[in-house]
C-alpha cells in the first residue's frame, strides 16, 4: 500500500478437510518499516506494532456461560462477577447494570 491510503483488508479463512473440531486463534501484527538516520549518520529504528486477534471456531462449539457469583469490592469500588464458562468456546462476555433502590 502507498503511503496515506487507507485500505480495508479482507480475511478469508479456509480450513483443512482432515482439520479437527475446534477453537483457532490467529494474531495478525501490523508495524511500520520506516528506517531514520540520526545526525551522526546512525541508522535509528522505532517499530510500533499494533495487532488484532482473531478468533475461528470449526464446528458446533459455544460458550456456556453461568453466574456463579456477584460481591462489591469497596477498595476498588467495584462490582465484581465470578463467571463460568462451560462450554467449548471461548467468549469475551460484557455486563450492562441498572441499580435501583
């Protein structure tokens, strides 16, 4: 890609026939490979890599997950969850609270 375009990449995941069921994980890194001189003339080089993980399920995996528990952590201010996840899957779960009185 030239520089100052933004580009959308496509992913395509294509799997083995002979590959098991099954949770795949794969980390995709980006970095730049802008290489600077100093004033000495010394090569100096800073890599930034920013990556995104990327989560494949083959097969009929889900996550299962339960409550197990709730407490409120009063030095962080916090209420805290304990949560099982039973299933074959992994799962990043979120939580959307409404307290009453």
């Amino acid at each position: 890609m030239p520089p100052g375009v933004t580009r959308r990449v496509r992913l395509i995941t294509r799997f083995p026939p002979s590959i098991d069921q099954g949770e795949y994980r794969a980390v995709i890194f980006t970095e730049n490979l802008r290489q600077t001189t100093d004033d000495s003339g010394d090569s100096v080089a800073l890599k930034t890599r920013i990556g995104a993980t990327v989560y494949v399920r083959h097969g009929d995996l889900y996550p299962n997950l339960s409550v197990e528990g709730a407490s409120w952590n009063q030095s962080q201010q916090q209420i805290q969850l304990l949560v099982n996840n039973a299933g074959e899957a992994s799962v990043r779960p979120a939580v959307s609270w409404i307290l009453k009185r």
